[in-house]
C-alpha cells in the first residue's frame, strides 16, 4: 500500500529526512541482509563438504544458486 504523497511531504518535512536518503538506508540494509545470508549458506555448504556430508558436485549446485538468488535480490534493490 502506497503512502499519499501529502504524507510523504509531511513525513519529509517533520523528520527532516528525505525519502531518497530513506531509500539508500533501506536498500544498503536489505543488500547487507542477503549478503550475510549469502555468506552464511555458503560456510554451511563448505562445512557439509569438509565433513564428508555432501560432495562437491552437489555443493557447487548449492552455492552456485545461493550466488544466483543474491545476485538478483542485490539488483533489484540497486536499480
């Protein structure tokens, strides 16, 4: 749901924050968010492969999609 734009100006006016620099903060922290997921799922697939639990063909798979998925949330939140 869209917020009216007289709120918006009135959001912008009574916080003295602008709805570009809102933006810019919401997107570093969402970027951020799926990086650090990124960088997780791939320490529990190395993990998995150093244990023995999982071959590396299939890990390249893993992380090969984990890539993908970041990839495509990182741009959409920069463009």
């Amino acid at each position: 749901m869209a917020a009216s734009p007289t709120v918006i100006a009135a959001f912008q006016t009574a916080s003295g924050i602008t709805s570009v620099s809102t933006h810019d903060a919401l997107t570093f922290v969402l970027a951020a968010l799926v990086l650090i997921w990124l960088a997780w799922a791939v320490f529990g697939i190395g993990t998995r492969v150093l244990d023995g639990r999982m071959s590396i063909g299939d890990a390249t798979w893993y992380v090969a999609r984990a890539l993908v998925i970041s990839m495509l949330v990182v741009f959409v939140l920069i463009r």
